[in-house]
C-alpha cells in the first residue's frame, strides 16, 4: 500500500474500487431516487397553489379597495354585483340571478364597455333582469379590477358575481 493511499478515507476508496471495477457509483441507492422526484412534484404542485391563492388575494385586494371607495353605495344592503364581459351560449351568464332575485338584494350588472343601448336592453330580456336591477357599462377602475382579476387565464374570458354583505365587506368571488 502506498503512503498517499492510507490517509484516504473509506468512502472514496468505495469510490476509487467502483471506478476499477468500471461500475458507476450510485449516490441514490434504493427508494431515494423516488423520493427525490415525488418531493419536486409536490414542490412544483406546491409553488403552483401558493402562486393561485396569491392572485386571488390579489383580486380579493382589489376588489375590496374599490367596493371601500364606493362605499355609500355598497353599505347597508346585501349586494351581488356581475361583472359581465362574455355572454355565450356555453355558460350561464346569470350564476345565481334567479336565486338572488328572490331575496331583497341590490343587483348591479356591470357589462363590458363596448355593449350598445340596444346589447343592453337584449341582455335584459334574453335573461329576465328584473327592471329595478341596473345595468351599467362598466367603467375604467372597475375595467383594472377586472384585469387583475382575469389575468393569466391563457386567453379565457371569464365572468365574476362578487356578493357584498350589507357592512361593505365581500362574502364570495365566483369566476363562471
């Protein structure tokens, strides 16, 4: 044996007799390499739940802050506001409508800009909107709220009912 061989230690003499043998050393024996691949999974699956409920925060955020500067008009009534952008006939525009029609609740339809008088008035009549319930164009703060909200959907467009308890304080966001 040689004297720079004896001060090495038993691990890399392992390493140097695979290297004679002409085997490949293997650094994840057994279940590890398994175990290793299942924790990336469940890290990626992980980082993919904490960047959606991130983003929802965010929408809940913004929605907040533009119900508080309208808050006159949000306090003291349970309101379900629709945020309308898409009307097709693949979904139901109206999630909701015939059940929250019943109850004593302030239904504004918030309608994408480029609606005409007369969109407005077919929209209306197409799904029942009782004639008390308003129907607005939507405007440029609540066009932002909506992009946010909407944002990396890969091309959806998607429609929001957002229910507002009778303190201003939002009680649900449905995305249909």
């Amino acid at each position: 044996m040689h004297s720079h061989e004896a001060a090495l230690s038993p691990k890399i003499i392992g390493k140097l007799i695979l290297k004679k043998r002409g085997e490949r050393a293997n650094y994840f024996p057994g279940n590890k390499k398994k175990i290793v691949f299942l924790l990336s999974i469940f890290l990626a699956v992980g980082e993919g739940i904490l960047h959606y409920v991130a983003k929802l925060n965010n929408c809940w955020y913004r929605l907040d802050k533009q119900i508080k500067t309208l808050d006159s008009y949000y306090f003291g009534i349970k309101t379900a506001i629709y945020i309308i952008k898409d009307v097709n006939t693949l979904c139901r525009p109206c999630m909701k409508y015939d059940r929250l029609k019943d109850d004593f609740v302030r239904i504004p339809f918030l309608v994408d800009q480029d609606y005409s008088d007369n969109d407005i008035e077919n929209f209306r009549n197409a799904f029942e909107i009782l004639p008390h319930h308003e129907i607005r164009r939507i405007n440029a703060l609540w066009e932002n709220v909506y992009k946010i909200c909407n944002s990396n959907n890969r091309g959806f467009i998607y429609n929001f009912l957002v229910i507002i308890d009778n303190k201003g304080k939002i009680e649900e966001i449905r995305r249909f």
